[in-house]
C-alpha cells in the first residue's frame, strides 16, 4: 500500500478492496453473477452505462456482437490498423483482441477490461491521460481485420486473447488471469519490466552519483533528473507510468533514492517530509520542487509537461497521445 500522503506514486495500486482481492470467486458467486449481467445486457441495449453495447439488428446468425463505442464511460478505446499504439505512443496498453460475436468466454473478458479500464480511469479522477496504462479492444471480424490480428498475435493464438503493448511491441498474455486484480498486476508487471529494461529509472545512492550522471551527461544541452526520495523499497507502477509516459520528453533520466537515513535529501536541502519529488536542472544545487498532490498522476504529469516546455522544448521527440 502506499506510504503517507504519497499514496500510489510511493505505493502498489491495491484494487483488493474494490475488487475483493481479484482472485477466483467462491462457487457460484461469480457465475450467478455473470448470468444476472448477461440477462441485464439483454434486457437492456447498453451494458453498464453505455461501455459495451450491442447491436440492436441481429446478424443473420443471430449472434450478439460486442461493440466499445468510441468515448464510452469505462475508458475502453476501440482500436484496430488504422490506429493502434507504437514506439511513439504515449502510454502502455492492455490490448482485448475478440472475434466480434459475444460469446461466454468473450463476455467474461470483456468484463474484465471494462471494470479494469473504469477502475483505473476512477484513480486517475477520470483524467484518461493520466491512468497508469490503456485499455483497448481490437475486433478481429472480418478477413482484413482477422489478417492485422494475426500479424500481432501470430497464428497460432486463439482469440479472442489479451495482450500488452509497449513500445509498440505486442505481447499476448499466456496465463490464465481470473479477476481484475490479477490483469492488473499482470501489466504493472510488464510495464515495470519495460521501464527496467530501458533504463528509463535510476537508482541513486548519493550526491556523488548524483554528480557522475551530470558529468556523463552531453554538455550543449539543458539536462534535468527527475529524482523521487523515497524511503519505500519498491518501485510504484505509478511512478514507473510516469517516467514511461514521459519517456519522449527529453529528460536525462528519471531516478528514485532508497534514502532511508534520508541523507540526499539533506544534501539536496529537501528539508520536508520523504516522500519529495524533484527536478535537478544541469547540477544538483539547481532544484525545483514539485508542490503538488503526491496521488495525482495527473498533476504531475502536467509538472512534468511544464518543465520540458520550458527547458527542453527544443529536444521533446512526437508522441502521439493515444
């Protein structure tokens, strides 16, 4: 859980209250469910206040077909070829491919993204910007669109299926993930790993280390470490969002110290309270704070989006806000 007032930028994003913990439910808790919702969904042409909805004309097969209309109330966009994340977008995503006509196993995943997708959306105080990652969905009906599906997911994967994009990159997801919970955590999984393995965060154990990155650091140009000092042993996923979704910035790194003794931030004259989040321009000694709410993402992404306007706008790469 998260430390202090820092909330999900120092802790994990714990979904066990709202979700109950995300495991498996009780013999037949969730599949009443289940039943009682898919009953609802056919009363009614909207599921869940608009997020899924389907077609009121059935198709000669008299299948249902699953619908995300664009700008539904859960966050879920519905994507395909014509726009579908890259190496430029801006945020990690957790990708639904289905066949179109909803079927049992189809149902229970696309429940899955929608509640995902709406509890993130929720966290993020329905800024889409800010959530953690994306929620998509691609139908894969149709011959060309089953085509696109497949130079994603390779043949022999069964859809409908998950997948995570990161960098363009699709993975699907092999395991078998029973609740939000573990979806979740699953692409926090992932996006933390792809943050590692870019080196997009540093740890940082002193000033002097501090002072090595600056001297390595290109000299013709302005160069700012973001540095959270913290006293938590983990990285958060909402930290690890926020030093990916800004990845194309121009930042020098971003970085965290595990300062227990809290001995940085004294050297840094950061006198209030751990957790602090920081910008180091060009050496240590030039530092501008961050002020805001510690729980916003939302609000320090826009402190980030200030600082790069006015130090780096010259050097920010295109990255398309999907």
């Amino acid at each position: 859980g998260g430390g202090g007032s820092f909330g999900d930028l120092m802790g994990e994003f714990d979904l066990g209250d709202i979700f109950g913990g995300g495991g498996r439910k009780k013999k037949g808790g969730g599949a009443g469910r289940r039943q009682q919702q898919q009953r609802r969904t056919q009363e009614s042409p909207s599921h869940q206040g608009g997020r899924q909805k389907r077609r009121t004309q059935p198709s000669p097969s008299h299948a249902v077909h699953l619908v995300f209309e664009p700008k539904n109330e859960a966050g879920v966009v519905p994507l395909g070829e014509a726009r579908y994340p890259d190496s430029t977008s801006k945020h990690g995503w957790l990708m639904l491919f289905h066949h179109g006509e909803l079927d049992e196993v189809t149902q229970r995943l696309a429940d899955l993204a929608t509640q995902l997708s709406s509890t993130l959306l929720q966290k993020a105080k329905h800024n889409r910007n800010a959530m953690t990652f994306r929620v998509g969905a691609v139908d894969c009906s149709g011959a060309k669109k089953l085509e696109f599906c497949r130079s994603k997911l390779g043949e022999r994967t069964h859809i409908p299926a998950f997948a995570t994009v990161f960098n363009g990159n699709t993975e699907v997801v092999r395991r078998a993930l029973a609740g939000v919970k573990q979806l979740h955590d699953h692409v926090t999984d992932k996006l933390l790993f792809r943050v590692r393995a870019d080196k997009l965060i540093e740890g940082v154990s002193s000033i002097l280390h501090l002072r090595g990155m600056f001297l390595r650091a290109p000299r013709d140009r302005t160069n700012i470490i973001i540095l959270l000092l913290t006293d938590k042993s983990r990285t958060s996923p909402m930290y690890a969002s926020l030093a990916y979704r800004h990845r194309h910035d121009g930042f020098l790194v971003f970085s965290e110290s595990r300062d227990t003794k809290k001995e940085l931030g004294k050297d840094l004259s950061v006198k209030k309270k751990y957790p602090q989040l920081v910008a180091l321009i060009n050496d240590e000694k030039t530092v501008e704070r961050y002020e805001g709410s510690l729980t916003d993402s939302g609000s320090i992404s826009a402190w980030l989006g200030s600082l790069s306007k006015k130090y780096l706008k010259n050097r920010k790469t295109s990255a398309r806000n999907r």
